[in-house]
C-alpha cells in the first residue's frame, strides 16, 4: 500500500495529537489556567493539524511536502511554548510535538 512509506510520519503525527490533546486537558487542571492559555491554543491547533497530516498521508494526496511543512512549524511552536512550562504533561507534549515535527520535516524534503 503506498500510505505503508509514509508510516514513521502517520505515527508521529498521531502520537503528536494525542499528546496535545492530553496537554490541552491537562493545562484546565492547572491552579492557574491564565498562565495556560497559549498553551492550551497551541496544543489544539497541533493536535488539529497532526490530524489533518496524518489523513492527508493515509491518502496518498498530492499536498504532502506542503501539509507536512505546515504541520513540522505548527509543531514547533507548539513545542516551544509547551517547554516553557514544567508541568510533565507540557514537557511529553514538547517531545512528541519535536518528534513529530522531525518526521514532517523528512516527508516535506
């Protein structure tokens, strides 16, 4: 099947989604939320667009260097401001949103 080349990177980006939307949950938890907010908005836009990528893959479609490419930045930032923050759920969250965007970056070249 043609998606099975584009497994490592479906695999990120779903990791990627769930990981954000665990942090986004998990910042409405925190004593205080103000101090959450961008990210918790950068949680759901990466989680949004891991999603949108991974089915764009699964699709085999003609957009993939140009979805991944927008996915590895929306991934980064969203990284960068989940570092920001010393709850574990915002530091796993990092990680799978650098992983993700690792594999975006390699689909997009």
């Amino acid at each position: 099947m043609s998606h099975e080349k584009y497994a490592a990177c479906i695999d990120a980006c779903n990791t990627c989604a769930a990981a954000c939307n665990h942090c986004s949950v998990a910042c409405l938890r925190e004593p205080d939320i103000a101090k959450m907010v961008d990210c918790i908005r950068a949680d759901m836009d990466c989680a949004a667009a891991c999603q949108f990528t991974a089915a764009v893959m699964a699709r085999d479609s003609d957009f993939i260097a140009e979805v991944c490419r927008m996915c590895a930045e929306l991934c980064e930032r969203c990284a960068a401001i989940c570092e920001k923050h010393s709850a574990d759920h915002c530091q796993e969250c990092a990680k799978a949103c650098s992983d993700c965007a690792a594999e975006c970056r390699k689909m997009a070249a």
